[in-house]
C-alpha cells in the first residue's frame, strides 16, 4: 500500500508540483494550504510523512508542530525559504525530523523522504525496482535490462529512463524532465533533453527511428508506453 504524504505550503503551483512529482514516485499526496488546514486533513487522512512550509497564514509550521506532535509521531520535513540556521534549528527542536531549502530538486525531495521514513520505521516505501513493458530498471544497483539483455546508460540516461517508468502513461515535460534529472529547469537548457532522449533510444529501443517504449508527444514531451510489445514480438 503507497505511503501517504501531505504536502503543507501556502502556494498552490508548490503543492501541485510537489503532488503531481510524488505521485508518479508512487506515494499517495494529500495537500493543505496552511497549517490549520493541515491539522483537519492529517486528522483524516493519517499521513505517514509530512512535507511542511514554515511561514503560512493562520497557522505557520511552528504552531502546526507545536499541536501535531501531541497527536501523531509522523515524521514532519519542514519546506523553508529561510536561511537563517536559527529558524531550521527552532523548528528541528519543536520536533521536525529534516528540513530542506526552496528552492530544491524533486530528486533530492523524494531522497529525504525515503530517508526519513526508513529512519521512521514506516514500513515499506515505494519500490526501488520499476518494471514496465519488458524492461527492469533497479534504482539502488542503477541496473538496466531490456527483454532480460543488461543495457549500459549513463547516468543522465538512467535517470531520465527511471523518471519515464515511475509513471507510465503520462506525459512529462522537457521542462519537468530536466528539472527531475538536474534539481533545475532553464527554458535554454530544455532542448538538451532531445539529445538525451535519442542516446537513451539508442540503447533500449529495437529500432530507434520507431520508438516503442519512449513516444514523443509532440509540443509537450514525452511518455513510456507500459503496453509496448517485447522487444522479439
């Protein structure tokens, strides 16, 4: 069963991100738009993880801690824009269990979340091998194989291909793509993507001229077809 995160920050184009990111990662999202709101929400939903903007309307972090952790024992990362170490230290002894810096890498997001559940003891986190059609990406051994051949990528590639599998079917953006792989998106550097995806076509597809696993979607990006045939069919 995916482990439920709700995401607490004021601005809604961060939350939905942030929702839209963790979701293809495999995690459930629940969102609130303040800490007040968050408390009714955790209430209900009983998340497992907390990702927790410090300076919010009616309630801030500092008061949602304050009140939560007389309720629950769910880790709680704090999402500040602060960089004074007085505020992560204040908020670390209220009972956070990490904090992490705007603006920040979806990368690095989903890896301080799975560390601080594993910390936790939450049980099992979303799967670190993703399989889709007749290929096997192992995220902790950064192994690949295609029709059960090993394939050789680089880093980049690797990440780019596991970015694709976590959420087959859905169209991902170069934007969001490059943003997934570098913590950063720059409208100049989106084209590199292209480049990207052609070496990444040249090491899993059959024919890279007629891509069956990784399909442009023209004017937007681009998707991993799960319902691809084997590579031999």
């Amino acid at each position: 069963m995916p482990k439920t995160i709700l995401v607490v920050d004021d601005k809604a184009s961060l939350r939905k991100m942030v929702e839209d990111y963790l979701t293809g990662q495999s995690f459930r999202v629940v969102t609130a738009a303040n800490g007040q709101e968050a408390l009714f929400v955790a209430r209900e939903e009983k998340p497992d993880l907390i990702l927790l903007d410090i300076m919010m309307p009616e309630m801030d972090g500092y008061e949602f801690i304050r009140v939560f952790t007389k309720e629950s024992d769910a880790p709680i990362i704090l999402l500040t824009a602060k960089l004074e170490e007085s505020d992560k230290v204040v908020g670390l002894e209220l009972g956070a269990d990490d904090y992490i810096t705007k603006p920040f890498g979806m990368r690095e997001l989903s890896a301080r979340i799975r560390a601080v559940l594993r910390r936790a003891g939450k049980g099992s986190i979303p799967p670190e091998v993703l399989r889709a059609a007749d290929i096997t990406l192992d995220k902790e051994t950064r192994a690949v194989s295609v029709g059960g051949e090993p394939v050789v990528l680089t880093p980049t590639e690797f990440d780019l291909l596991a970015e694709l599998m976590s959420a087959p079917g859905r169209v991902f953006t170069r934007a969001s793509l490059l943003e997934a792989i570098q913590g950063v998106s720059i409208d100049s550097m989106e084209r590199s993507i292209n480049v990207h995806i052609s070496n990444l076509r040249s090491k899993i597809e059959p024919d890279p001229s007629k891509p069956r696993y990784i399909e442009t979607v023209f004017g937007v990006g681009y998707r991993f077809c799960a319902d691809s045939p084997p590579a031999g069919a």
